[in-house]
C-alpha cells in the first residue's frame, strides 16, 4: 500500500523542514522517499493549506498504574457520559480528570498525538502498569520505573556498594519492569514519610537510612548514563509544591554535577517566598538557570484553571496537601518497601492567589527558556490539569494577546507578582512541533518517530491552518498511525494498537543472587513473579515490544 499525501506545509524540526511544502510517502507503514515515477500510487491525500506535523508525543503523562484505578474509584462523579463513538472498533468510556484507558487513547488521538509515557512505573506494580497501559488504543506507549525511595536500593547506598553493583540493580530493574527509563520521585523522600519524617530536603540524612537525596540522584544519574539509556533520569525533585523551593531546585541543577538530568513538572518546584502571602515566582531564576546548563531539561506541569485530580507518588507531600482536597476526600497508601501513593482531588481556581500564580509561574518558564528542545509540553496529567486542555494550553504560548486576556482575569495580586505581561514572546509552529514531537522523542530515545523522512513510521497529523491555535490543535484533520488513518475530521474512524518501547541494558547476571534472597525474607512476591516477559505484551495478539539502542559511552 503506496500513500501520498501531496503538497501540505510541513513542519519537521527533526528533518529541518519548517514551514515548506512537500509531499510525503508512506509505505508499508513507514515514511519512504519519493518513489519511481512509475509506481502506482494507491491512496492520495491534497494537503494543499494544510499544516503537517509528526505524531505528537507526551513524554510525561500518568495513563497506567495502581493510582489511576485509585483515583477513578475515590471519584465516581468524575465518570461522566463521554460521547465515544460507538461502533464496533470502540467502546463506551468516561472520564474527565482521569479517563478510562479507550477514552484516554481516543482523546489523545483526535488531538493528534500518536505516542504517551508513563513517568512513574512502580517496579512491583509494572505488570499492572503495562497491562492497563494495553488496554489504551491508538497509542505507543512505555514507562519510566521508579526508583530512589526504594528499601533495596537504600540499603545498597547504606552499605556503601561500589557505582558497578547500582548499575547493575538499576539494568535489572529495566529489564524486569519493561521500562524506558528511570524515575526519582522526592528522592528518598517516600520512605523517610514511613519513618515520620515530613520533610526531606537535598542534603537532609534519611532517619533510617543516613542517605541524602543528592546521594541518590548522583548515584541514579550516574548509572543511567553509564548504562547507555538514551532518556536522562527523570527527576521530581524534593519540596514539591513548597514556598522557597526555587532554592532547593537550583541547588539540584547545580548538584548533579553536568550529569544529563531531566527535571520533571517544574512549576511545582519554582516558588519563591517574597510579597505579602510569602509565595513568589522563581521561573525567572530556573528559566536562568536551564539556559546556562545545557546537561538540564524540563518539562513544565502547568497547571490550567478547573476541577482535576492530584495523583502521585509522593505520598509525603500528598499528605501535606490533603487539607486542599477538593472534593473533601483522599488517599494516602504506603506500597511494600517500594514506595507510596497519594490520591487528592483539587480544583485550581484564577480568583486564589497561589493558583493563579502557579498558572504564570508556568507560562514564564515556557516563555524564558531559549531552547525548545529542552522543554516540554505537559500538565502532568492529570496533576495540573487533564491533557484533554493541551491545545489551550498550546494557544497561551502562541497568542500574546490571548493570554495578557486571560492574564487580566486571575487574581489581581496575583497579577502584579509576575512579570508575563511584559514577556513578549509567541511560540512558533516549528517551535511546538519540537517540544510536541522531535525534542520529545529525541529526548526519550526514539529512533524512528518524532520526524517526517524516510524511515519513520508513518504517525502523521494534519491541521488546518487556524489563527484561533485551539480550535486548531483540537481537532486535525487526518492522523495517521504506523500509516493507517486513524482520525478523520477529529472523529476516530479506525482503531489499531501501538507499540511499548523499552531499553534492555545488560547487567552482571549474579545480581539475581542477592535480589532472590531479598525478596524471599522481605516481599510478598517472588522474583520470578516481578519480572515481566516479552511474551506477555504480545499474548492477546494486539500489543508488541520495540527495544531502541543504548547509547554506550
């Protein structure tokens, strides 16, 4: 099956194609070069005043895992009726804050993304994680395993084991969970709430373990660039949400000492403590400081006004929050000797002062950070809010006028605490198509998605130019998945299932040794239970695996 889709504006940051016309070719799934002239082509497409990207990628969002299922049961009201298109390809689903799998991949697909990242895979709870994340139509997907507050790991750091005996632990644990990459959440910081303590800062001991989470983030680093994982550790830092945490999160950019590190959400981590309510932006001294060390990148977790959920890991600052809660119920759950769960509904609102200034501290951070291959777009679904408000959110980076409007409307002491007014800037297309795709899949390892030449599989969404960006980005025209249409005039027309990506970086096989008897004296699962076969993505006939390369020093 030859495919041409003739004449359409491209914009291609992985290809240096921005803005141009020109024709593509798909074939057998993939993106070919212009074939002989006399080869019949089988299905054309005019693009012609179309706008031509790569399948958007969301390289940060929670779409499988034991707090999702949480979440959707704490919440029953947000199990609205959701209007799916009911065929026999779909399936009814609801949801709004934290959908159903099959709404999640429809929802991402008719805005035109073709790929989704788990961030925090909890490495005994993978398989649950995989199989919820199977069950998401449409999209390629993959996780990053959660490490950093684990017994296992800790104890190793205690004991003093050499940097080769964590590598080999952390390969392990890729291998077994079938991840991508690695994930710190609040390092350290989930199993010092176990043991009482409410706050962990960087270079604050563990009361059980005497470890520090700058110890563990260097240690982590480290073994993520020593293995050859493409992706940098991925890091939610300590502090979240803390008034004066500007500080802690620059002392971290600073502490990892150049080792490639990915700050995740960090609006969350960019608080001042200055003004009359002793909570300030600090986006302009990480926007700074991002620009100045090259080895950093970011995505943003902004937050957008409306009722949401809050579900994460970090148990410790979610319990700090749960007065918040919105509606007045919770969860806080502690999880074996891995880790822990916090479940807290909220509703930012423009006319609070702290919420609307979440809101600009986000949009500062976008807009003072040079280089968009460093930053990515995210709310951190479903914590700042839904990825269903991803094209509003695109349309306040690219429309000054629009967002000074909306900027006019929070709370007014709010307004005068941030200097967005007066930052001029307006994103481009080229620029949201790099944070959307290439950067996005640069920075994951994606050897074959994120750009439009020949050789990457045909995910592909066409837009109709629009100066209104929302409407734009919320409803394409065409998207195309490994080549099959997918989404026609912002409609699902056919369902098909994606790949998992994982690495699988090799490790001393003696490490099993110890592992076996830890798990035997300490956890309710056999080792040979925690680790996840191949086999298992592909026995319902639907799911498959894609292995991408190490990039070995």
């Amino acid at each position: 099956m030859l495919i041409k889709l003739t004449g359409g504006t491209v914009y291609d940051p992985a290809g240096g194609i921005d803005g141009q016309k020109r024709d593509i070719y798909i074939q057998d799934g993939r993106i070919v070069d212009r074939p002989a002239a006399d080869l019949k082509i089988d299905q054309e497409y005019d693009l012609t005043g179309k706008v031509v990207m790569s399948g958007a990628i969301d390289m940060h969002t929670h779409i499988g895992g034991g707090k999702g299922n949480i979440a959707r049961i704490l919440l029953p009201e947000d199990h609205r009726s959701d209007p799916v298109i009911r065929t026999d390809l779909t399936r009814s689903g609801s949801g709004h804050a934290m959908p159903s799998t099959y709404v999640t991949g429809y929802r991402y697909a008719e805005m035109g993304y073709t790929a989704a990242f788990e961030p925090a895979v909890l490495p005994v709870n993978a398989r649950q994680a995989h199989m919820e994340m199977g069950d998401i139509p449409i999209l390629d997907k993959g996780g990053y395993a959660m490490l950093g507050s684990d017994d296992y790991l800790l104890r190793m750091l205690t004991a003093k084991k050499d940097q080769k005996a964590v590598n080999d632990y952390v390969a392990w644990i890729l291998q077994a969970s079938k991840c991508i990459g690695i994930k710190v959440v609040n390092a350290g910081g989930i199993s010092a709430f176990k043991f009482n303590q409410r706050k962990l800062d960087l270079d604050e001991k563990n009361a059980y373990y005497d470890v520090t989470p700058r110890q563990i983030l260097q240690t982590l680093a480290t073994a993520v660039k020593e293995l050859g994982v493409s992706h940098p550790l991925h890091v939610h830092g300590c502090n979240l949400g803390v008034p004066g945490n500007v500080d802690t999160t620059l002392d971290t950019i600073q502490g990892v000492g150049g080792l490639p590190m990915h700050l995740t959400h960090i609006q969350f981590h960019s608080y001042g403590t200055e003004g009359d309510f002793k909570f300030s932006s600090g986006a302009a001294q990480i926007a700074e400081a991002v620009n100045k060390h090259k080895n950093i990148t970011i995505d943003v977790g902004q937050i957008l006004f409306g009722q949401t959920v809050t579900a994460s890991g970090d148990n410790m600052r979610q319990h700090a929050n749960h007065k918040h809660a919105h509606p007045n119920k919770w969860v806080c759950m502690d999880i074996e000797c891995d880790a822990g769960c916090g479940v807290v509904p909220f509703k930012y609102r423009d006319q609070n002062f702290v919420n609307a200034l979440q809101w600009a501290i986000g949009l500062e951070i976008f807009l003072l950070v040079d280089d968009p291959w460093r930053v990515f777009l995210t709310t951190d679904h479903p914590n700042g809010a839904p990825f269903t408000t991803y094209p509003h959110l695109i349309r306040l980076l690219m429309d000054k006028s629009f967002r000074n409007d909306m900027l006019a409307t929070i709370h007014p002491e709010a307004q005068k605490m941030t200097t967005l007014a007066s930052i001029d800037r307006e994103y481009t297309l080229n620029e949201i198509a790099i944070m959307t795709r290439a950067g996005a899949a640069k920075l994951i390892g994606l050897k074959d998605r994120g750009g439009l030449t020949a050789g990457n599989w045909g995910d592909i969404t066409v837009y109709t130019e629009n100066a209104d960006r929302q409407k734009m980005f919320e409803k394409p025209d065409y998207v195309f998945k490994d080549g099959e249409m997918v989404v026609k005039d912002g409609q699902i027309v056919h369902v098909k299932w994606g790949t998992t990506h994982v690495v699988k970086p090799d490790y001393d096989a003696t490490v099993e040794k110890d592992l076996k008897s830890y798990f035997d004296r300490y956890l309710t699962m056999k080792m040979g239970n925690f680790k996840i076969s191949d086999d298992e993505f592909t026995e319902d006939g639907r799911g498959s695996l894609t292995v991408h390369p190490l990039q070995l020093l």
